[in-house]
C-alpha cells in the first residue's frame, strides 16, 4: 500500500526485499515504480499477503485471486475477463 492510499498485488518467487526495493525504484518500469516517479514522497508498505509456492502456474492464480479480492489501483489486470481454472474451461 501507498501512502497516498494506492495499492498493488504482485507475486514473486525471490527475495521479497530486492524484489520490492525494485519496485520503489523510479529508474524502473514497474507500476508502484512509475507510481514513486510521478509521487516522489509517496512511500510504499510493503507486506506478505500470502506465502506462494515455487510452482509459478500456482503463484499466477493466487495473484489473480489477491487482485480479484482486493482490486489494488495500480495493477494493470484488477477485473480479468475470466479466470479459468481448469483445462477443459470451467471457470
């Protein structure tokens, strides 16, 4: 979460704290990274919202679940068209 109230969900099998000094980085491309580079003094808190396996097909769906539940502002992806959970289509 922001300060400024803003949030984002993302998921990631390394180490959590590069991973998020990545993203407080305005030199990068990321969305909470574009978000410090138009916000300078906007702070983010980090935090686990949940601990992912390493198998990233199962880290996918638990970060769509996250974004679907808590429709973070700055992800790109807040209402998927459908998410499929099984091959023969059921959603």
């Amino acid at each position: 979460d922001c300060s400024c109230g803003e949030s984002y969900v993302g998921e990631t099998v390394r180490n959590v704290e590069i991973r998020w000094s990545e993203h407080d980085n305005p030199t990068k491309e990321s969305n909470p990274a574009k978000h410090i580079k138009s916000n300078i003094n906007h702070i983010f808190n980090w935090s686990i919202i949940a601990n992912a396996p390493k198998n990233k097909f199962q880290r996918k769906i638990l970060e769509a679940y996250h974004i679907i539940l808590l429709k973070p502002t700055l992800n790109e992806q807040i209402e998927p068209d459908r998410l499929t959970l099984f091959r023969n289509g059921v959603t």
